[in-house]
C-alpha cells in the first residue's frame, strides 16, 4: 500500500475518532471507486453492488472508533466489503451465473468482427469490465485485490481468507482467462489493448 | 500476458460509484439510529469485587491486621500487599467506568455532528 495514502488515512481516522465525520466523508470518496469495483466482482449488478457497498461503509462507520491500526485502513475496509457482499450472496443467492454474463458480453461487445481501427477508451474500459465480470468471482477479485488495489498475497489472504497457495492458482489462472476472454470478445483487437 | 501488462488492463476495469453515492451514504449514517451497547455484567462482577475490597480493607486497617491468615494454614499474606492491590484494584475499576462513560459520550457527540 501507499505510504503516503496510508497516513493520510490514519490523520482522517484519528479526525473521525474526535468527533468529525467530515473526514468520514473524506475516507469514503478515497475508497469507494475502488470498493464498488470490488464488490462488482461478487455482486455482478451494479446497482445491488452499491446498496451493499452502502451497507458495508454503514459498518465501517460504526466500527471505526474500533480500528487499531494492525492492519492498513483500506485491507481492513475491503474485508468488510468483500464479507459483506459474501454474506448477501449466501443469503440471497444473487450470484449471477459465469454463463449468463459470459453470453451477454459475446452479444454486446463483439469487436473482433467490427474490426474498428482504434478502440475508445471507454469502449476499451467498458469491453474490460465486461470481460472481468464475466470470469468466476474469486478470479475477478482475487485479481482486482491485487492489480487494481495494489495488496499483497499476505493482505489478500487476510481478505479473503484463502490460502497463500489459492491464491497463487487463482492469480495465475484469472489472468489466462483474462487473457483467453478478452482474445473471445476482441478477436485481433486484443493487439490494441495490451 | 505478463504481470505489467495484467496490471494495466485490471486498471481500467475501475468501476464508479453514482455520483449522488457520498450524500445517500452520509443520509443513512444520519438516519442510523445510536446504539450504545455498554454490557453490565463484567461492571456488575467488578462492583462486588470493589466492594469485598473496600471491607477486607476497611477490617484490615481499622484491626490494624499485620498479617492475613487464612483457615489457620501457614499461609500469610501481609495486610499491606492486599492492601496496595486493592488500591490498584479500585483504580482500574474508576478507570474502566470513566472509559464506558467517555464512550457513550464520544457516540453522543458523533450523533450530533
């Protein structure tokens, strides 16, 4: 994690716990971007992936005071998110199936048969956020934990709970898949992106 | 794909949140209502040990006990060390009431900010 991020985030927590919630509001414009991202990979609608996040940063928020610095702000954050989003899927089963999402990205983004000459950025953004919401849970987290929130494997492990040796495998595999996935929905394209 | 360029397309898989998602968040935390969860057993069980204190000290000075012997056995143990690990005893009992109370104080003053 980033040094600078990290005290920042321990000036704000400290603010929070003498009683101002403005730097509550702070913390949660840093990290919400990348939580949301993150509960996208266990809840695949979006809009039920914010009323949870919503519901995860509401026990943050009661829990705060609690915080003992044993571990960085945002590993501590993201577990509470990733349980969370867990404890909704056990509960409601809203898991959409890898198949359905796998079928809607083959319809929707069907680039390689378009051929443009240069991918837009949001097209780009959006064929990779498709892609990744395609792929099984624990890959797309797994590999969004640690490209996208920068964690190590000892801080992934504390997240999630997997072993050390899951999530070497996970890693390993969800980025052929990424890769397998992305050649399915961009054909020659996948030149362009990578 | 290596592990640079894995890194660089995860990146752009970022996601945002709407943009009223800050404002909704703070409104529920404002519509949350304040439990103050404080548990009165173990103040319940430290009490009654402050109080046996309070007496086997009020007993061992106004006697002006040297020593505490217990069931007629060879086992003494001096007044004052009972004595001192009382006092430390009541100490921590203060202490651990003035931490409860700053908490409740601390949710109180969370609520109205």
């Amino acid at each position: 994690m980033n040094t600078t991020q990290t005290n920042k985030d321990l000036i704000l927590i400290a603010r929070f716990k003498e009683g101002d919630t403005s730097a509550f509001r702070q913390l949660v414009e840093s990290y919400k971007d990348v939580s949301f991202t993150l509960a996208c990979s266990i809840i695949k609608d979006e809009n039920t992936a914010e009323d949870i996040l919503q519901d995860a940063f509401i026990k943050v928020y009661q829990n705060l005071h609690k915080f003992q610095n044993k571990s960085s702000f945002a590993t501590w954050l993201y577990k509470i998110v990733v349980n969370t989003c867990f404890d909704v899927t056990k509960k409601q089963g809203r898991n959409i199936p890898t198949e359905e999402v796998q079928q809607e990205i083959n319809t929707e983004y069907s680039y390689a048969e378009t051929s443009s000459d240069e991918l837009l950025q949001s097209e780009r953004q959006a064929i990779i956020q498709s892609t990744l919401s395609s792929m099984k849970t624990d890959e797309a987290l797994v590999l969004r934990l640690h490209y996208l929130s920068e964690l190590s494997i000892q801080e992934i492990i504390e997240i999630t709970g997997y072993s050390a040796s899951k999530i070497k495998v996970t890693l390993h595999r969800g980025r052929k898949n990424l890769h397998d996935n992305l050649k399915v929905s961009l054909g020659q394209e996948i030149k362009s992106l990578i | 794909m290596n592990e640079d360029q894995t890194k660089h397309i995860v990146k752009e898989s970022l996601l945002k949140t709407s943009d009223s998602f800050t404002d909704a968040l703070m409104q529920k935390i404002e519509q949350q209502p304040v439990e103050v969860k404080v548990s009165t057993q173990p103040l319940i069980f430290l009490c009654v040990l402050a109080l046996f204190f309070i007496f086997s000290l009020a007993y061992l000075i106004g006697e002006g006990v040297p020593e505490l012997k217990i069931l007629d056995l060879q086992f003494k143990i001096p007044a004052l060390l009972l004595q001192i690990m009382g006092s430390f005893f009541i100490l921590y009992i203060f202490s651990q009431i003035l931490n409860i109370y700053k908490n409740i104080l601390q949710f109180k003053q969370l609520k109205i900010s």
